[in-house]
C-alpha cells in the first residue's frame, strides 16, 4: 500500500503554533500525541463512544477521534495540557483534584474539557445541566458524583464565592 | 501523634511483623492526617494530562505490534503460514506459538495458557500470532495476511453443554471432561440444621456474566536493551505475578534480568489482574527485534482478555427459624469458567465463601463447578465469585421474609453474624459494623415509612425499595503461590533534606493506594504526606508486594508502611532524645516537627530531626513487610474466604418501575459501608460511590452478551455500561468500626459496596410491582416479563427454571466434612485423607 | 488504536463540484458531513472509500433560514447542536427539536449534521461490529455481497434497521429534501428517500448530494417523537416513533403520519393506527386503539439492543404515548 504524502501545516494547539507533516488521514487524536506527543488526551474506543479523547476546537468540546487533523488546521485547538495557568491549576482542576474527582485519570482529560467548556457558557449549571453537557463522557472509576460535585464547586469559585465542599462530600451523610 | 514506648516491642523480631500495634484504637482527634480529605498524591498530575499512562510512552527505534487471533470458537490449527506477512515492508519481527512452548496462567494449578496459541484455539480472540512493525497499521495489515487452516471442533457454549459433553476437551486437565473444578464443603450437620428449620425454601438464581470495561484499554511496552535486561512498562494491576510469568515462559532468561514497571492503570476492576498474552510477546518480540516493542489492546481484544464476572447459576435451599435465624443453608454454584483456567479455582471457591459472614448460618453446605466453554476466560471482577451468589442470598431472604411476614431489614438486623468470632466455616470476624450499616440506610431512606407504599409518581411510575447487604475481604489471607515470604513490603529511606521516599510494589489502579502509603507514612512521622515521595510498582526497586487484588492493598500495604515508618521513627526518636536530652517516649512527631510533648517549644522541625539521626547512626532506611494471621481454616480448600478483616455494606436502593414497560430507574441509593476506618473519607467515598455505580450497571445492562447463532460459536456482542444520567443521588454513610488487623482500623472499601446493589433493585423491583426477576441484569424486559405473567395469574417471576430444570448433573462426589467451632470442631475436615505437607520455599 | 485507513480528502467549494467529484470517482467516493457515522464505519472497515469529499467549505450547506412562506429550511451542514439550540426550532418544531436532542450524545451532536443523521447508516448487531469480529462470522451480506444474512439466515435481504432519529418525525412531517445532482437540483418528499432494504436504504443516486432539508410551515399540524432506547444518551432507538397529526378547527383529526424507526430497515408507516385516527377526535380510548394497532407492523428482528419480543410488545406503548404528545 503506497503512503499518501504528507502534509505539512500549523496548528494552533493551547495557544502555540505547531508545525507538523501528516498524512491526510490522521486523526486530530493521533497527530496530537504521536506528531505532537500531547499524550494528555486518551483514547478508549476510538469510534466516538467513550468521551475519553475530548479536545475543544474554536472552543466546542468535540472528539479528537473523529476529527480529521486537517480540518483542525487553522482552528483554536485546546487540550488539557493547556488548562493550566503556568504551574497553577485551573479552578475545575483544583477542585477535581482536592474531591478525588479524578480516581484512575484516564477519563480525566476528557471530562475536563467537556466541563471547561460548560463554564464558559454557563457560570451556573444546575446538576441537570452539568449532566445533560458530560452525557457523552464515561467514567468507569467515580460514578460520577465527585465529578458534578468538582464541576459546582469550581464554578461557585469561579464566580468568586467562597466555596467549599460540602461535609457530606467529603466525609459522608 | 505520640509515640508509643519503644521498649515495649522490639521490631527487629520476626514476630514484629503480625503483631506491630496497628493503632486501630487511636482516637479519631489524635489523628493529624488520617481521615482527613487531603488530595491524593497523584492528584495534580492527574488533572493536568501529566500521568503516563502505558500508551503514552514512546522509545526511538519503537516497533509497533499487533496480534492475529482466532477467528473459530474451538477448532485445531491444522497449517500456518506467515510468509505474506513476512514480506510486507515495515514488518520486522513474527512470532508463533513454538516460539514460546511453556505455558503459564496466575495460579500454579492453572498454567493453561500460552503466549500464542500453538495448535488448538478455544475461544474467538485466542491468539495465535504476533506482529511487530514499524507502524501499528503494517502490523494489522501484515496479520491479515497471514494464512491460518482449521479443523472446527464442537463447540461448548454453556455450563449445561459442558457438563453434558466431555469430548471434545478443552483441556487435558481438570476433574474429568470440561469440568474444571468440583468443590464439595460440609459445616456442621445439614440434616438436623433442616430438621430445626420452621420454613425451608429453595430458588434458583442466574447471573448472567459481564465485564470490567476499565476506560484504558491494556498496553504494554517491552525494552530489551543493550546490556541484555528486559523492562517491560504494562497496564497492569499485578506486576509481581506478571515478573513470574515472563520469567517462567522467557527462560532461560532469569527473572533478575527482567524489570516490571506497572504504569498507572487506567481503570482495573480486577481486569488487568492477569498476565496476558500479549505482554509476554511484547517481551519476546522486544528479544528477537533488539528493538522497543509496544502493544496497545483495541477495544475489541479488551473483551477478548475478559476475565471478568462468570455467569454462574445457581441453585440455594435455606433452612430458617420463625425468626429468620438460619439453621441450614445448602448452597450449590455452576460457574461458566470461560476457555481458561484464569483465576477460576479462586473464583469457585469464592462463590461458597462469604455467605457465612454477614448472617450466622448454623450448618452450611457448599457444592461448586466451574466448566471450560469456549468462550473468553472469566476471572475476577470487583467482588470477586462473592458477588453472585450474593445476589442469590439477598433476594432469597427477601423471600423468606416475606413468606414469614417479617420486615426484611429487621430479618437482617436479628441474625447478623457476632463480632469477633469464627463462622461455620472458619472464617475470622473481626470488627462487624453491618448493623450499624442497616440502621442507618433503613433511617435515611424512610424505610419503615415508605417501603409496600407503592407510591405513584406523576408519570405513573411506581416506587419501590428494596435493601440488601454484604461483607467482603480486606485482602485475600493467601497468596496465589503458596509461600512463607510476606505479601508486602515497604522500604523507607530518610534523607537529611526531610525527604521521606516510601518504596512499595504495589500499584495504583486509581483507588489511591500511593497516596494511603503517603497518608500513613506522613502520620506516623508528623510529616506532609504530599511532601512525601511515593515509588511504587517497579519490580526492580520497590520491594514485593502481590498486586492490587482481592481489596487487600491498604490493609496489607498500610500494615508494612506503618510498621517501616515506626522504625523509622525510632531511630529519628532516639537521635532527637539524645540531642534534646529528652526521653524518647516523650517525643511528638507532628507539623513536620519532633518535639517534647511537655515542652512543645523543645524540638526542631523534621528536617533538622533526621540530620541529627543521621549524624548519630549513619544513613536511614527501614523496611515494614505483612503477612496475613493465619487462617482458622484446616481443611483443603479452607484457603479461600480467610481474609484479616471483613468490611460489611448495607443499602437501600429506590426505584421507580413503568408498570407499561417494565422501564425502571433508580433515583436514589443510600449505601452505609464499615470500611472500620476512613484512612481518607472523601477517597473512600469515591470508591463506595464508584461500586454503586458499577453495581447499578451490573443490576440494570451490563452483560457480556453472546449469541449462538452459527456453527462458530461464541462472540461477544455488546456490552452497555450506565451513563451518568443513569447515576442516581447517593446518600453515602461512612461507618468506623475500627478493626485490629488494620492500619489505624482500616478495612476494605474498594469491592464490597458493588455487592448489594444488585439484590437490593431486585427486591425494590419486587416491592415496586410485586415481581420477582431472579436474575442479573434485572433488565427491562425481564421486569416486563414478569409482570406480564403475573397479569396472566402465572407466578409472578423471571428467571431460570425454579425446579431442578437446567441443573447441571454434575456428581460431586463426596464432601469433605468439617465440624462447626460450635460443635467442637478444629478447623480440619474429619474425612480428609492425610495431605502430605508441602515444603514451604 | 482504531485508526483510518487512507484515501484522498477533498474539500470542493460549492455543490457543484462536490457533485463532480463524486460522480468522477463512482464507487470510490463518499461524502463526509460531520463524520460521526463515517469515520468509525471506516475505522471498522465498512467502508473504504478512496476518495473522501467533505462537505465543510461549501457555504450552502450551512445556511439555515425560515423562509418567506413560513417553512424552515435547514442545510445539510447545520451541526445537531446548532439547531437544538435554536429558538425558532423549539418554538414551532418542538417534536423535531426533541429528535435532534435524543440524537446521541452532546459531543456527538457537536460534530454531527442534520444532513448526516438523515442519511445514517442502517445498523445490526451482526455488522456494528469490529473488522476482526465480522471476520469471524466470514462477514454478513451488507459487508460482502455473496454472504449471508447473520439475523435471518435463509432471508435472500438484509435486515439492517433504520437508526437515524430525526427520520421518523421529518416522515411524518412531510418534510422535503433537495438533492443536488449532475442535472442540477430535485426536491422530494422526505419518504420517498429511504426503502425497505439494509443495504440499499436509499433512493438517491450514490453522487447526489443532500443539500437542504425543508420543514413545513407551523400551521394545524403538531408533531412528536418518543424513543426507546436503553441508556438515556448514547443509544441508538430500538424504536422511534415519529408522529405528526393534522387537526381540524374542532380538534378532528384531518390527517395523521406515524411512522416506526429502529423497526426494520427504514422508517414505517403505522398504517392501521393511521386510519384509525383520521376523523376522529385524539380522545384517550382512541390513543390507545390506534397505540394497539401499531404492534403489527413493528417488525423488530433480533439485531438490536434488548429483547425482541420486548420491543414489539411495547410498541403499542409508544405509539399511543406519541401521539398523546400532539394532544
């Protein structure tokens, strides 16, 4: 089988430009962590069923496997590796990470940006909505509520209220 | 924290290691960082995208490999041709079944497996050859090249099929035929425990198999590098046991020479608990290429390695006071092993042994069979075998319950089994907070109000409750190996920075074991735990420990921690005493400093404390390791089930039932776990609310669904997995009743709450439209089946036959008699032909 | 990893050449919309098709407006989460804009076109299926032409299902499509696009193109769609019922459509239920006869997710639940 041939373009990636050459018929997912080796975003099934890859193109959470690289190419693409304000967490990171919102990781990316995105739309989702946003991102680990309760949390902080997590969040009913 | 007096123990004694002060008594308020919601220590990785998961990694020279497998379901490989592969470009290394002859499996009574199969395949998925390339999609495209004959065997797709047909075998092992294992078990005397009984009844239960689904699909990375050692990074939950297996099937390369590096898994569940097929051909393509190999599983082959829940039916007959109490209970399990033997000897056993430790049952009888089928190998999934037939027990005494006329929270709450004691089949309760756990979902929920109410919501839904209970290990009291050596071990090194590395083999699955090393290690010497520097899982620098399984790592590990950071401390005490003139039993260790607990301005910060330490003793470093106490158990098979504590679980799930469809939803759980310490709440609640998860995906889909459609057997077909629109609100209830055999009390947490989800939909079901559905998943259209036959003035059930329809013939020949400890027995079957005892390595 | 197989990606500018290129390339080319039905076919390797020519840069395609006459026209290229979120969808269409909502998930619906999902492929449970999986079966005959059907062994079709949830309601609405051909543009009723066949669901010509999708003014007529599915995201519909009723000033029924997704292989007509409405007035007791006469022609087969016989058996339910939405 003969190889296409490459191309070669730039892609804005958390803001940085990225040259890279590609075949054609790469995956944003692949070009991302195998051109790229942003590794930050996983992938669980590939085909679109899982949520793991979730990247935010022009600011819309889509899935980095089903996306073609090349149409990526002159977009603004953010990944998980780019939530972070130098070495300070984002508030959503901070607070997945002080509930244990985050157990094995692995969907982790891909909740964030899906949630991220939420926030920018929304200051304050109620339950339903944060629920009705990540309906396409699986978690295997959390059963999910430490996640909505990080996801409200951090937009509460985000709004600049003082918030902190509930007793029951954090040592049960 | 104060310290205890060192004179009174003297750690260097190998008694030391069973019998260290566990601190399970600490009070709660003297406690610095235990119990506490700090942030795991891998938490900040985590949520930047920085941890390294096994596909992460990349090597220069790197090859990709892919495996080619069975297309039939059991068949012989008559001819193998790889030539066409072999000339693709960009291929650079194949493997075949002779390249590695020796099989291997997790346990020494099992080793049916091999690298690649070599000429009989036994399910779709079995591989049999091994492709390495220097892209992924030359490697698949190379395997399709491949030509592979086969001679079609008869295929076995279910336990009754198994046990009606020996030939063709599977295997050349096992009881005889395709059964692979018979267990036969007695405690006590069955037929008076029968005679005293004012109610007997008997059901039949099915539970349908499922998987782990873990959201990483496996990868491994091998590297046989330039001075003739192989490191192989993998997506595993069981470093140690996969180090034997590549040492055993790569011989003569010796295990000194190869390294495991277990990376964090993305999700495990008991699923990556095995060695696998293609870990060891990473390793062996990485010797035969010199180059880098990496692997990294489709989703595909994900439910081909499987090992996960086995479909098991099951057959029970209880025997019952007019109380509830159980006077007898005659339990019998079929398990549907799969193509392997896996961990399925374990599981077997399993699925007899914890009936007996959340209600004291008088007289127990066990018989179980577990059965090859060519199918993928089922092994252990969270709750390891205890799940089923837990789902079998519950709703079963839901119906005795309501055949007596009793509340079914209160049948429970007057028979549960006595703290601190021995059940009829040797096991050793420690600390017992299920009733504690029953008290408080049955509050929470409104039971006593709510429950038969049959409300209706809005849109004609009606309500329902249902409750269920469990216990489950903290940690198997056996290692798969039989062995004298500890099943952890911790290594402390201290460093005149104030840094304090703890060294462990065991791995994180995202259950938080680094972190509980941080938490205890920081306890113990007053430190951060996040300053604390946590390496683990890498077989060439931490010490052994057995994997992340059977709920047994915080226990286990947080034993040897406990015991390595105690030492530790001594030696910093006794320095600091020295310096300060302060006797060292007077010493805090705490805030990060060590200080006399009379005058807290006399002391110096922990950094300063181990420089002193150092100066005086040299370099520090200390080592902790645990072994389980010995089980009560004597006779053969008495191995499975000992455990050094039992975590309990109580919950009351809601639902609400379409009586049009037989559509349910659960709105609300409320679940008490004894977990006998929270070493940290919100990381417990995360895996209390994690097993109600997986336990409602279990209840309501989750099914590892084949069809036998064609003359070729078995496949997978799907597999659905609960959403979080169908995550219900949790209350969750954290019980402490601390145990002795943990470190500050901790029990399990990770496994146990799965368990009575199940039970507890069905017996909602139940209570909601009157319906009995005995069997997993409690699927909608089981619950509409139900109904409908009920509307038809059928009995109103699903489920398997409930007469001796369907049971396998299976004799199992006679059982090994065991006295209760009431009736004065010692723990060994009284029928036992003398064992000659195995030298212990 | 799942990864691509490769092909040669075209990005034409307007209809025309899109059209062009298609018919240049025959059986080799394949349009691509949002690519959340395509890409995980090819990732499987249903397809394979050499050339891939994506529809994103023809401006045509993305544009929606109501028009002068009060109907909606939608271009093929409207992303599912545009047009959810649209008010004047949710204000005249709300049992269109439930379709579009059920579709999947909101990351899916992100990515996918309004075009794409009227043109989703058939699904069974013996074709959804990874490569190497349909290998071991040696394929089904949508997959490789001389192979059997796996659901209906003797069957001489196949019995693939109509999945797209927004095909049962724009049926039942009487939506129009346009299709951009080598001869220019034709428009036809939303029905005549699909027939009963797995493989060849379709009318169209492989090189037309769907352009535009035209929704009916807002007038008598109230529509509804109600799915079956297990999860309440992700789940293709094991049964879609779209519904779309035509009232008198009295309330009498005038004309009444519902039509079946997720029952065969594309979307039914429940004509007994039909006739029983039109005329009548949408009382309870009519609801629940023409819910009953619905069960015949939901003609479930067992490549689905859950229980057949369920499914036929609820089927009644469903009806009568759709149409108690037009009330």
């Amino acid at each position: 089988m003969t190889e296409p041939n490459k191309v070669l373009a730039t892609f804005q990636v958390n803001g940085e430009p990225h040259e890279v050459a590609f075949v054609p018929h790469k995956t944003l997912l692949e070009v991302l962590r195998e051109e790229m080796t942003l590794t930050g975003t996983k992938h669980g099934c590939e085909l679109g069923e899982c949520g793991t890859c979730t990247v935010q193109v022009d600011g819309i959470p889509v899935l980095s496997c089903l996306v073609l690289a090349v149409d990526a190419v002159g977009k603004d693409v953010q990944t998980v590796e780019g939530l972070a304000c130098g070495s300070d967490l984002a508030p959503l990171q901070d607070c997945m990470a002080d509930l244990g919102a985050a157990q094995c990781g692995y969907c982790t990316p891909g909740i964030l940006m899906a949630a991220d995105a939420l926030l920018k739309d929304n200051v304050r989702p109620t339950r339903d909505e944060i629920k009705e946003a990540l309906a396409g991102n699986l978690c295997r680990c959390t059963g999910y509520l430490k996640i909505f309760e990080a996801i409200e949390l951090a937009a509460a902080r985000m709004r600049g209220e003082d918030a902190q997590p509930s007793k029951e969040s954090i040592y049960g009913s | 924290m104060v310290l205890d007096d060192p004179s009174t123990r003297d750690p260097s004694s190998p008694e030391a290691r069973n019998d260290a002060p566990w601190q399970h008594d600490k009070k709660k308020d003297e406690l610095e960082h235990i119990g506490k919601p700090i942030r795991k220590v891998d938490a900040r990785s985590k949520v930047s995208g920085l941890t390294q998961f096994a596909d992460d990694l990349t090597m220069p020279r790197m090859l990709h490999m892919k495996l080619l497998r069975s297309t039939m379901a059991h068949a012989e490989i008559t001819h193998l041709d790889i030539s066409k592969a072999e000339a693709l470009p960009g291929v650079k290394g194949i493997l075949t079944g002779k390249d590695m002859p020796t099989p291997f499996g997790i346990l020494p009574v099992s080793q049916d497996e091999h690298a690649l199969c070599p000429d009989h395949v036994r399910f779709v998925g079995d591989p049999i050859v091994a492709i390495a390339a220097t892209e992924e999609e030359a490697a698949w495209d190379a395997c399709r090249l491949v030509d592979v004959d086969y001679r079609e065997l008869r295929t076995i797709g279910s336990v009754q099929e198994a046990a009606a047909n020996d030939e063709p075998r599977l295997h050349d092992y096992g009881v005889r035929g395709n059964i692979h294992r018979l267990e036969n078990l007695e405690f006590g005397d069955m037929e008076d425990g029968f005679k005293r009984a004012d109610h007997t009844r008997e059901d039949t239960f099915w539970f349908e198999g499922n998987t782990h689904l873990p959201m990483e699909q496996h990868a491994s990375l091998a590297h046989f590098d330039k001075d003739g050692k192989l490191t192989i990074w993998s997506s595993t939950q069981t470093p140690h046991y996969l180090h034997r297996a590549l040492a055993r099937v790569l011989h003569p390369l010796p295990a000194n020479r190869i390294r495991v590096i277990a990376t964090p898994n993305g999700g495990g569940f008991g699923g990556k608990s095995d060695p696998f097929n293609h870990e060891i051909c990473a390793a062996k393509m990485s010797m035969l290429t010199g180059r880098p190999v990496k692997v990294a599983l489709t989703r595909e082959e994900v439910f081909w390695c499987h090992r996960g829940r086995h479909p098991v039916l099951m057959r029970s007959k209880i025997g019952v006071s007019k109380t509830g109490r159980i006077t007898a209970l005659d339990f019998h399990s079929f398990l549907d092993g799969g193509a392997y033997g896996s961990y399925g000897t374990a599981s077997t056993f399993y699925t007899g042994a914890l009936q007996t430790v959340t209600y004291a049952v008088e007289n127990y009888h066990f018989r179980g069979a577990r059965f090859f089928t060519n199918k993928a190998p089922c092994g252990p999934k969270r709750g390891h075998g205890t799940v089923q037939p837990r789902f079998a027990l519950e709703v079963q005494l839901d119906k005795v319950a309501c055949d007596l006329g009793i509340d079914p929270a209160k049948l429970r709450l007057d028979n549960l089994a006595p703290r601190e004691s021995v059940t009829a089949n040797y096991l050793r309760i420690g600390s017992m907070g299920l009733g504690a756990c029953i008290e408080k979902v049955v509050e929470g929920s409104g039971w006593n109000e709510r429950r038969g109410k049959k409300e209706v919501t809005k849109d004609g839904r009606i309500r329902g409750l249902g409750i269920a209970c469990s216990s489950y290990l903290s940690g198997a009291g056996l290692p798969i190996y039989w062995n004298g050596m500890p099943h952890s071990g911790v290594q402390l090194q201290l460093d005149r920075s104030g840094l304090c590395t703890v060294f462990c083999g065991s791995t994180d699955i995202g259950q938080g074991s680094d972190s509980v090393l941080g938490w205890i290690v920081g306890e113990v010497l007053g430190i951060n735990p996040l300053d604390i520097k946590v390496v683990t899982s890498d077989t060439d620098l931490t010490p052994v420990d057995l994997g992340s399984y059977s709920s047994r790592v915080t226990v286990m590990t947080g034993n040897a921690a406990m015991q390595a950071a105690e030492r530790a401390r001594d030696i910093v005490a006794k320095g600091v005493a020295k310096k300060l003139e302060v006797p060292a039993g007077r010493l805090v260790f705490a805030e990060g400093r060590v200080f006399d607990a009379q005058e807290p301005d006399t002391g110096m910060t922990f950094m300063e404390a181990v420089g002193v330490a150092e100066a005086q003793v040299g370099t520090i470093g200390t080592v902790g390791s645990y072994t389980p106490p010995k089980s009560a158990a004597k006779f053969r098979g008495g191995g499975v089930g000992p455990s050094p504590s039992y975590s309990y679980s109580a919950t009351v799930v809601e639902v609400e039932v379409d009586p049009e469809t037989g559509i349910y939803s659960v709105p609300k759980v409320w679940m008490a776990h004894d977990i006998g310490r929270a070493l940290n709440a919100a990381v417990a609640m995360g895996q209390i609310e994690g097993s109600i998860y997986m336990g409602l995906g279990e209840a309501m889909m989750e099914e590892m669904a084949y069809r036998d459609r064609s003359h070729k057997g078995q496949r997978v077909f799907l597999h659905k997995i609960p959403s979080m629109l169908e995550m219900p609100d949790c209350v969750t209830y954290v019980i402490e009743d601390p145990d002795k055999n943990g470190p500050f009390g901790a029990k399990e947490v990770g496994q146990g709450p799965l368990l009575p989800i199940m039970p507890a939909v069905a017996n909602a079901v139940f209570d909601a439209v009157g319906v009995r559905v005995d069997e997993n998943p409690i699927s909608f259209e089981k619950v509409f089946a139900a109904m409908q036959a009920k509307h038809e003035g059928k009995e109103p059930r699903f489920g398997p036959a409930a007469d001796e329809t369907g049971i396998p013939d299976v004799n199992f020949g006679e059982s090994l008699k065991i006295k209760t400890p009431w009736q004065g027995g010692d723990g060994t079957a009284w029928n036992e032909p003398k064992r000659t005892k195995k030298a212990k390595k | 990893m799942l990864r691509l197989p490769t092909f040669t990606y075209h990005t034409p500018k307007n209809a025309v050449d899109a059209v062009r290129i298609a018919k240049e390339h025959g059986k080799e080319a394949m349009y691509v919309a949002g690519g959340t039905d395509l890409y995980p076919n090819m990732k499987r390797r249903h397809q394979t098709p050499a050339q891939v020519i994506s529809l994103r840069d023809v401006p045509e395609l993305h544009s929606m407006e109501v028009l002068a006459d009060g109907r909606l026209q939608i271009g093929a290229m409207v992303t599912l989460t545009t047009l959810e979120h649209y008010p004047h969808l949710k204000a005249h269409y709300a049992g269109f804009a439930h379709a579009v909502r059920e579709i999947s998930t909101p990351l899916l619906r992100n990515m996918g076109t309004i075009g794409g999902n009227l043109l989703l492929d058939t699904r069974c449970s013996y074709y959804d299926q990874s490569h190497e999986w349909r290998e071991s079966i040696d394929f089904c005959m949508k997959s490789k032409s001389d192979a059997i059907c796996w659901v209906a062994p003797g069957s001489p079709r196949c019995w693939a299902v109509q999945s797209s949830d927004s095909v049962p309601v724009v049926c039942a609405m009487e939506a129009e499509i346009e299709l951009a051909g080598v001869d220019g543009l034709r428009t036809i009723k939303a029905d005549e696009l699909y027939q009963d066949d797995g493989i060849v669901y379709l009318t169209k010509k492989p090189e037309e193109l769907l352009t535009k999708i035209t929704l009916p003014a807002p007038g008598n007529w109230k529509a509804s769609y109600l799915k079956l599915r297990r999860r309440d995201t992700y789940d293709f519909p094991v049964l879609g019922v779209g519904a779309c009723l035509w009232f008198a000033e009295d309330g009498t029924i005038e004309k009444a459509n519902i039509r079946l997704g997720g029952a065969g292989s594309y979307a039914m007509p429940a004509s007994a239920s039909e006739k029983l409405l039109v005329g009548n007035k949408l009382t309870d007791e009519l609801i629940a006869a023409a819910g009953a006469a619905a069960m015949k022609p939901a003609r479930t087969m067992d490549n689905t997710d859950l229980d057949v016989y369920w499914r036929k058996k609820v089927a009644p339910v469903y009806v009568a639940r759709a149409l108690k939405a037009c009330q």
